[in-house]
C-alpha cells in the first residue's frame, strides 16, 4: 500500500460517504485505475470508521443526550427505535448476500452504471414540488424509518450510495431535504459501523502488519475530511439541495466508464 495511495482513498471516504454521490463506488474505481489492491477489499471497509468516528464526534452532544432520556421519553425511543429498525434490513440482507455483494465489488463496469442512474434519478427527486411532512429528524415514525432502511438495501449495488438511498427514500416518503439528510447520519452510524465489524472478522487473519499500517493512515484522513463534510452539509442541502452531487455522480460515472471502454478495468485486484 503506497502511502500516496492510502492518503487518497482516505480522502476520498471522508469527503464522499456522507453525501449521496457513493463512497464505496469512488473509491474502488479509484483503486481500479491506480492499482490499489487490498486483501478481501478490506481496506475500503474498514477506513469507515474513520467516518464513523467523524459523526460520533460532530453530533456527540445530540447523541448524549437520546442516551440520557432514553429511559423517561417516549419520543427518545420511538426515534432510537426507528433508527434501530431502519438498520435491520441491512444487516440481515448484508449478511445473507455477502458473497454477492463481494462479487459486484469486482465489476467497475457496475459501478459507472449505477453512478450515472442514481445521478438522473436525485437529479429528478431534487427538482420535485414535494410537500414534506416530516421537518424533524426525530418525528419519523418507526415504519417510515423501517421503510427508509429497506431502500438503503439498495446501496448494497456498488455505485447506488447508502446515503443516496436513504434521502432519495426519505424525501419521497414526506421529509424534507435537510432531515433526509440527518435521519441518513444518524442511521450510518449502526449500519457502517456493523460493515466495519463484519469485514473485520472475515479478513483480520490476513492482514498484515503494513496492512494496519495503511489502514490506520486512511482512518485518520477519513476522519477529518469526514468532519469537515458533516459540519457543513446540512446547511449546504437545506440552501441547495442535491443537484450539484446528482451531477457530479454523472460527470464521474460518465469519464469512468469511457476510461474503461478506452483502457480496459485498469490494474486493480483480479479477485476478493
């Protein structure tokens, strides 16, 4: 893992996990045309905690607080709640598909495709006369948030972005932008951090010492730019709303797949 490469693809989590463009796509067709090969593509996994942590850190006083009244406020747990059943579907299709999942990894091609899809599509729900019904991340009742977590199963495509599905499924559902964007924090931090454990017991084994190296190196530059990401999206979304990062998905989505068509799926890892 050359440390130019690790710094990159930690910048490159940090800065696009939040926000709906795809982390998981960026990255590994970053890696497709650099070369960046990691045992069982653990590196790409297990960098989130960096991102993971950046949210713990930002909305620590918010978290703090659902656990101090959790036990005396009804609205407390209903929305704990409807994160915790927003994240079950993940989890159990996750693990179910795993094998899948890890195959679609390997198809760049996959990728540029549901880049340039989900571009339209936000750019589509962005441009909507919606008439939300939700202005509070906290009013989402837990069928809603249940629903919310069936359409992140949908980012189990490489390219579709968790975030992406989460707020695409929100906005359509009565929340506006902002909340959508909120209820997709505070559901990343079960479902990435669930992903993290999962690959870590599949390929901790296997890594090496230099391996942990990188790893560790990629959490810290994903951490920060992941803090700067969270800090300022929100008031960025509630002002704007999606259509930069809907373009964004089809400009990169669109060159990735021409690169590939012209040079071939690049010097990436053959297999998981």
């Amino acid at each position: 893992m050359p440390y130019w490469q690790v710094v990159l693809l930690g910048l490159i989590e940090g800065l696009t996990e939040f926000i709906p463009v795809s982390s998981t796509g960026h990255i590994l067709l970053a890696g497709t045309f650099i070369g960046f090969c990691s045992p069982g593509k653990a590196f790409e996994i297990l960098i989130q905690l960096g991102a993971i942590l950046a949210i713990l850190s930002v909305y620590f006083g918010r978290l703090w607080h659902l656990i101090v009244t959790l036990p005396s406020d009804a609205g407390t747990r209903r929305f704990v709640t409807g994160i915790l059943l927003a994240f079950l579907p993940a989890a159990v299709i996750g693990a179910a598909l795993n094998r899948v999942i890890d195959q679609m990894l390997q198809t760049p091609l996959i990728i540029c495709v549901t880049l340039i899809l989900g571009g339209v599509i936000l750019l589509f729900v962005d441009r909507m006369k919606l008439q939300p019904r939700y202005t509070d991340v906290t009013q989402i009742p837990p069928s809603m948030a249940l629903k919310i977590g069936l359409c992140q199963c949908l980012a189990m495509i490489p390219g579709v972005s968790r975030s992406g599905s989460t707020i695409v499924g929100a906005m359509l559902m009565g929340t506006d932008k902002r909340t959508a964007a909120e209820f997709s924090f505070f559901l990343a931090m079960p479902t990435m951090a669930g992903a993290f454990a999962f690959k870590l017991a599949k390929t901790y084994k296997d890594l090496t010492s230099s391996d942990l190296v990188g790893i560790g190196i990629g959490f810290v530059v994903a951490f920060i730019a992941g803090v700067v990401v969270v800090r300022y999206l929100l008031d960025y979304v509630s002002r704007h709303g999606f259509a930069l990062f809907a373009w964004w998905r089809i400009i990169v989505g669109g060159l990735a797949l021409g690169a590939l068509l012209v040079l071939g799926t690049g010097n990436g890892c053959p297999e998981i």
